[in-house]
C-alpha cells in the first residue's frame, strides 16, 4: 500500500504543477520581448489608389498598335495583375513568398530614422516586369518621415531583380501592394 502511495504523489503533484503552469502561460503575452518580428513586418493593405491606375494602364496598353492585331498571344502578353504581398492566392502564393524573402533579407531600420526615433508605416507598389526586373516602385501611403519612405523604396530597389514571373501567369507585368510597418521597442 505503502509504495502505490510513493509513486502516486509525485504523479498528483506533477498533474498539478503542469496544469498550473499551463494556465499561468496563457494569462502572458511573451511575445512583447520579441523586437526583431515587430521592427520587420510585413503588412498587407488594400488601399483604393492602388486599383485605380490598374485600370489606368490597361487603356494605355489598348491604345498600343498592337490592338489591330487581335491575336490571342498579344493580350496575353499585356496582361497585368495586382496583388497584395502577403496573398494568400494560391495561383500568387509561391512567387510573392520569394519576392518577400528576397526584400526581408536586406531589410533593415533606416539609420537616420532611427536616430530620430520615427515610426510609421509605409504603404508603397511594387511593379515587376515578366523577367523579373523592376520597373517602378512608388510609393502609395507615406509615413510622414521621408527616411522612413525613402529607406523602404531604397531596399526594394536594392533587392531587384526578382525571379522571372512564371509562365503560367500569362503577365507582362505584375504590380505588388505591400505595406512595412516600422516601429521602435525599448
């Protein structure tokens, strides 16, 4: 009876330490030590501007002379799309992960506004041409500090090129919407 007793109070006293500290765990936020995800995230937005010249570039790409033609590859071949970085479009999912990983490699705070202490998040279109050079990065949203603006384009212009679009999309030319969000942690 004895030894039943021995093996059964340590068991009793582990269940209710386990179940102690399990409850104690989700009352906590551990992830407010953690400055390296919050410096370097990357958000996804939808904003109404970024639509609006897509729309832009297709009359242009209508009024090119090679409307006359009418072939079935000719369009194909203007095709354009915009998505946002983080989508979870599985047709998009495999190329905007490589795209980010590409521009999280080199990204980092910009030391000027570092040193002033400036946050903000900046929203800014990406323009990527079907052999993977970039064409244009502008900026969408500013952050209201022009080293946070500028440090974002800066790093996206230093990450190109990018992979080749696939052929599977039919693109000539694919339009990122992607938002970084800097912030300081003390």
């Amino acid at each position: 009876m004895d030894s039943k007793k021995i093996f059964l109070w340590p068991v009793i006293i582990s269940i209710i330490g386990h179940a102690a500290l399990i409850a104690a765990s989700s009352m906590l936020d551990l992830r407010d030590s953690v400055k390296a995800a919050d410096l370097f995230t990357v958000q996804i937005t939808q904003p109404q501007p970024a639509v609006e010249p897509k729309k832009e570039e297709n009359k242009v790409v209508e009024k090119v002379p090679q409307k006359a033609a009418k072939v079935k590859p000719g369009p194909a071949v203007e095709r354009e799309d915009t998505v946002d970085i983080g989508s979870s479009d599985v047709k998009y999912a495999t190329y905007l992960a490589g795209v980010k990983k590409k521009i999280m490699r080199i990204w980092n705070y910009p030391a000027g506004a570092y040193a002033k202490n400036e946050e903000g998040d900046v929203v800014i279109k990406i323009s990527i041409d079907a052999n993977g050079s970039l064409l244009h990065a502008a900026l969408i949203t500013s952050s209201g500090f022009d080293n946070l603006d500028s440090g974002t384009l800066g790093v996206v212009e230093t990450a190109a090129p990018f992979p080749p679009l696939p052929p599977q999309y039919e693109l000539s030319r694919l339009h990122i919407i992607a938002s970084f969000r800097y912030r300081m942690k003390d």
